[in-house]
C-alpha cells in the first residue's frame, strides 16, 4: 500500500523514499535554504544565515502550499564562499567553484527525479557565494534542467522589501539579522553582549561596491554592521514574514503564474 502523506509543506530529510515518490512532482517546488557559517559579530552565532535562510524557507514553503503547491524543504546549505568574514575564528570559506558545483549538481539529481523547480532561500550576501548560486542557475539553463528560482535580496525589486537598516547596508549582525536570530533561535543570541554594542554605520553594501575584500577593511572589526541592540523579535517576525513573500513572488514570477 503506498503511504498516505498528510503534509502540505515537507521537508525531505524527514521522509522516506516511498513518501517522496509519492508526491504529484509536478506541484513540487523543492526549497533550499542557503546560508554560510562565518562570524556574525561578538552575540550572533556562526549560523546566524543559516538560521535566517531556513526561516525564509519556511515561511515562504506556508505560503505556496496555500496556493496548492508541494513545497520540499531540503537540508540547507551551510558551508559556502565566506572570503568577507575569513580573518574571524570559526568562518569555514569553499571556492567558488565548489559552490557552483554544488548547486548545479543539487539542481541536476532533483531534475532526474521529475521535479521541475528548486527555489533558493538565501540568506548570505557574500558577492562570490552570489556570483555561484547564478553560475549554478545559467549552468542548469544550458543544460535544460529545471527551473532555478534564485530571488536574490541584495538587489531591487527584494531589497526594497526588507528593513531600512536593511537597506542602508550597514546590516551584518545588526538590527536586521539580530531581529530574526531572536525571533527564531532567542537562546543562541548573547543578550548582555548585544544589548551592549554601539550601533556601526558603516555600510558594507557601499564598502562592497568600492572594491573591499573583507569586515575589517569595511570598517568592521568586530564582524558586526548596523545597530544591534535595537533588534526585536517583533521585528524579526515580521521581516520573516516579508522574505516569505519575496520567496513567494519569485516562484510565481518564474514559473508563469
């Protein structure tokens, strides 16, 4: 007899292979949530993206089950290009090319299975882990695979989206991020510690753009950005609220409807 799936958002670690074959692949749209483990100053852990990317995932998995799709979690990528945070103990840094090969080689077993699109909650905006997320998307284009969804944040229409912080730049570990650790992971946040540090104004975004290679050139010594004492989980709520919209948005764009 095959299994009954009750499920309407699924995540793929925790299936069978029977489950997984029974699912329409057609409705499918496999999510993989995309982060990095690198410092995130002195009150954020190292998986401070990986957290954010999974919470996208989620919200934006609730969000097209609602419109009569399969969405399929799979496990999150946590090991990346991190070259800005490499100088900070911990930061675990792949080539770009490892990346690449990465997502394209997830992108092309998922396609053998029938599925025909995997979404990219991503969640680290490291230029080079970037820069590979869209190579592994114009490799799957030539090779006619399925379809890659990558909504990438950092640029409009995303960006306009998200926090003012957020788009200052000046949001590494700051407001922004530290809203969403508290909302999703309160335990790992360094309370005493986060309420503690001066605001940093320096816009990493900017610094990016000038040419700089890592936190501590962009005026970021302790591998933080922004205000992080004035994060709330309030605010980390309804910011995940918004990625899960922009995740949303995406695949429908993409996929025509």
């Amino acid at each position: 007899m095959a299994p009954v799936i009750r499920m309407t958002v699924f995540q793929l670690a925790e299936m069978t292979y029977e489950e997984v074959r029974a699912l329409e692949a057609a409705r499918v749209v496999a999510i993989l949530p995309a982060g990095a483990i690198e410092a995130h100053g002195p009150h954020l852990p190292l998986s401070t993206d990986v957290i954010i990317a999974e919470a996208m995932a989620r919200a934006g998995a609730e969000k097209l089950a609602a419109r009569g799709y399969l969405p399929l979690i799979l496990p999150a990528l946590i090991y990346t290009v991190a070259d800005f945070a490499a100088g900070f103990p911990g930061t675990i840094s792949l080539s770009r090319e490892t990346v690449t090969g990465l997502v394209s080689d997830i992108a092309r077993s998922l396609s053998e299975q029938g599925f025909p699109a995997l979404a990219i909650a991503n969640a680290h905006l490291d230029p080079n882990h970037i820069d590979s997320i869209e190579a592994a998307t114009a490799a799957a284009r030539a090779e006619d695979l399925l379809t890659i969804v990558f909504p990438d944040i950092s640029k409009k229409p995303w960006a306009l989206m998200l926090t003012d912080e957020f788009k200052s730049g000046a949001c590494h570990a700051g407001q922004y991020e530290g809203s969403i650790v508290l909302a999703e992971r309160p335990e790992l946040v360094r309370e005493e510690i986060r309420k503690g540090l001066a605001a940093n104004l320096a816009s990493l975004s900017q610094a990016i753009r000038a040419g700089v290679k890592s936190f501590e050139a962009a005026d970021g010594p302790r591998a933080y950005f922004g205000s992080p004492a004035a994060a709330s989980a309030a605010e980390g709520r309804r910011t995940i609220d918004v990625l899960g919209s922009i995740l949303e948005e995406a695949v429908l764009n993409e996929l025509g409807e």
